[in-house]
C-alpha cells in the first residue's frame, strides 16, 4: 500500500485516481509522496520516506525545491492545467481596475431605503466612478509561459494593442503567441509604454521585488498593475505612496498584505486566480497522474527539480536513481551491477543542470546491498528498485 498526504483541499476528481493501492489522507507519518497546493512547505520536516512531491498548480514557491533535490525528492507541477482560470480572472480585473466597478457596486448599495430618490441619485452621483475602456489601450505582458500567453492573445483580441516581454520564452509559448503580439525588448520597453502592465512571471530570487520604486518610476503616470503571480514580485512599500499620488491608478492583486487590504484604487483579491472546478479539476488530475507514474514507474513527467524521463516496463525489475549531474557517474551504476551478478536490460539517463537521473531495468531481483552501494556512490542521493 503505497501513502500519499494531503496537505491542501485537492480535488476529488483527482485523489479518485490513486486507486485502491493508495492509502490517501491529510494526516499520516511517513508518506512516500505528498499532494500540495498553496501550503507552505518550507519549514516542514521532509519524511525520510519522502519519493516526491506534486504541487496541483503553477507555482513552487511554497516548496523548498533544493533542500528536496538534495534528497533526491522529485517536485512536479502542473503546467498550464489553471492556465485558463487565472486568464479569466486577469481580463476581468482589466475591467474592474478601469471602470470602477466594485466602489460603484459599494456605492450603489448605500442609496438602499432611498426610494423614488434613486434613480435621481444615481444619475448624480455616477460621475464619480467613470473610467476608460480598454480598447486600444497599451497593454504589457511580463511573463509568455502558460497563463501570460492565454492573457495577451485575449486582450489583442479585445482591441488592446499587447506588448510581450520574457527573455526565456520557450517555443511552445511562441508557438501559441498571437503575431500581433510586439515583442518588447527589454522590461523597460513594457515600463514606459504601456497604460496596462500584468505579470505572470514566477517568484524566485530574481524576480522577488521585479516591480520596485525604480521600475514604478519609469512606468507612465495612471499606469494600472496587475499582479496575479504572487504578491512578493511587487514591492508593497515602493507602490503604496505611487498609488496616494495616483502615479499608479490601480492595483489590482491576487496576493495582497495587510498594508494593501482597504487602501483606495486596490482590488485585492483572495488568492482566486485558480479556483475555479475545471482548474482544479486539471490540476488534480495532473498531479496524482504524475504522482503516480513517479512511484510504480519511476517515470518523471513535470518535475521543476528532475529532468523529464520515461521509459516503457518490460523489465523484472527497475532501478531509479536520482543523482548529481557529474561526468563518470553512469559507468559506476554499471560496474557495481556488474559485479553483482545484474543484467542491464535497458538504460535511460537524463540531466538537468546539476541533477540527473537514472533508469536501469534489469531481469534479477535487486538486493538491498546493491541499493546501500549505489547510494553509498558520492554523487548518488537516492536509489530505489521497484
Ligand atoms: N493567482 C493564481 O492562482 C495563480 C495560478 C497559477 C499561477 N500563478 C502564478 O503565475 C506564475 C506564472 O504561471 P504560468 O503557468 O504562466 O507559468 P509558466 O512557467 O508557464 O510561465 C512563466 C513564464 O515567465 C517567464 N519568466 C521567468 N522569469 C522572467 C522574467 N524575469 N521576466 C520575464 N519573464 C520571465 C518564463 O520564461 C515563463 O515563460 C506562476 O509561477 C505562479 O506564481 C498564480
Ligand atoms: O492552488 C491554488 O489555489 C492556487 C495555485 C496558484 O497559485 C498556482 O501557482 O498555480
């Protein structure tokens, strides 16, 4: 029986497919794998049991993706499953940081007990809540991955002229890029341009603060923000004296902090950019497929840590391991099979920066003491047999 812990509300549609191999639940010592979604991780102790982890989403922030690789614990993702959601999500606060939607709604609701005075009152004060349409408004996209690209090819076809900007964009995304997207060539081009900017980067040591007072600075006066990637990519300091003097008209943010909840021309909104069922749906599926296959097969599909790998079983038995990407590696798997009696079958090795992995299928069984061996090798931090 293989243990799966649950850290977040996962959708059912997904935990189903564990199947009746899987003891599933949201408290157990020592599971061999993890299903998360927003929980923070970094201050949990990893189970020496511990194979991987599936994050059902987009970002990894909330794990402590090093220390995992260290040992030799697989992160998966869940690339663009809530792609869609978090586009949808974005066009609207488009809207509602033009046209004053959610105050006027507030405002609205006061005139309640009013009577025939209403409509009087509402023709007087609407005036206070006018604001600009979108259409042929500058738009910048920092960030083409899976959502980014969805928000700028939506927003062309809106009328707005969309600028894109990511110095790493994969060919999928290129790909699936409308031509009528221009390609801005710096973060610059996007800073000074553009009347709308979104990002949709992830949060990592480089990005952290990518919007500070010296990108605010360069950005044009009623520019409007979003932020639906996370809240710490914006500094909250530097934007909270650019939105008194209205340098920045709005804020719109999927992530917001104590000092931005109540403060004017702010749209915080509860972390929802995902949470929608057929997101979360996706992401379940995606998760417990790529759990799974990780766990029976030692197949990696996702993995933000891991190289991909895949390889079909026709094998007694599978050895995986997880090891460092270092030149010589391979021939020391093979030599302590060697003189263990073991037939290499097939053989799979991938990399990825500094990490690579391993697949040998062979026709005997795999004692213990060849396991102890080959994780005993330095560059080696797991070895299983399945
Ligand atoms: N609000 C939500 O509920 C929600 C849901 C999903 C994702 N997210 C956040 O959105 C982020 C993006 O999600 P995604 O699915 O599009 O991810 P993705 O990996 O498909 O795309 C990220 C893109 O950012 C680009 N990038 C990285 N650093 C950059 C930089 N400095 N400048 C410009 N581009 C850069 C990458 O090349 C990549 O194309 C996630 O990392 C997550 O933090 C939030
Ligand atoms: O799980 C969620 O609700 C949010 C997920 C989102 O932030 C992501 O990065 O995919």
């Amino acid at each position: 029986m293989h243990k799966v812990l649950c850290l977040n509300k996962i959708s059912p549609i997904g935990t189903d497919r564990l199947g009746a191999e899987y003891e599933f639940s949201t408290d157990m010592q020592n599971p061999e794998g993890i299903l998360v979604r927003s929980a923070a991780m970094h201050d949990m102790e990893l189970p020496a049991e511990l194979l991987a982890i599936a994050r059902a989403g987009a970002g990894v922030n909330n794990i402590p993706i090093a220390k995992c690789s260290e040992a030799g614990i697989v992160v998966f993702n869940t690339p663009g499953a809530n792609a869609n959601a978090v586009k949808e999500l974005v066009l609207a606060a488009l809207f509602m940081t033009s046209r004053k939607i959610i105050p006027a709604i507030e405002w609205a609701k006061t005139l309640k007990g009013s009577g025939k005075e209403v409509s009087k009152l509402v023709e007087k004060g609407k005036s206070a809540f006018a604001g600009p349409e979108i259409l042929g408004k500058k738009l910048g996209v920092i960030g083409l991955g899976a959502i980014g690209v969805l928000v700028a090819n939506a927003a062309q076809t809106l009328g707005m002229q969309v600028y894109g900007f990511d110095p790493f964009l994969s060919v999928d995304a290129a790909w699936n890029l409308s031509s009528s997207i221009t390609k801005a060539a710096s973060i610059d081009d996007i800073l000074t341009n553009c009347d709308y900017i979104t990002i949709h980067v992830p949060l990592n040591d480089s990005t952290r603060g990518l919007i500070g007072g010296d990108a605010l600075a360069k950005t044009k006066p009623g520019v409007r923000l979003l932020n639906f990637s996370r809240g710490e990519l914006v500094d909250t300091a530097a934007l909270l004296p650019a939105l008194e003097s209205g340098h920045v008209a709005a804020y719109a943010t999927d992530f917001p902090d104590d000092a931005l909840i109540g403060v004017e021309n702010v749209l915080a909104i509860p972390h929802l950019g995902a949470s929608t069922p057929e997101s979360e749906d996706n992401c379940a599926m995606m998760a417990v497929d790529q759990l799974k296959d990780y766990i029976e097969n030692g197949n990696i599909k996702n993995s933000v840590n891991f190289p991909a790998i895949s390889m079909p079983r026709d094998a007694q038995t599978r050895i995986c391991i997880a090891h460092r990407n270092i030149p010589n590696t391979i021939g020391s798997f093979t030599a302590l099979c060697g003189a263990a009696g073991i037939n290499i079958e097939n053989m799979l090795s991938k990399s990825r920066g500094d990490w690579a992995y391993t697949i040998l299928d062979v026709s005997n069984d795999v004692t213990p003491d060849l396991l102890a061996e080959l994780e005993a090798l330095d560059p080696v931090v797991r070895a299983r047999a399945i």
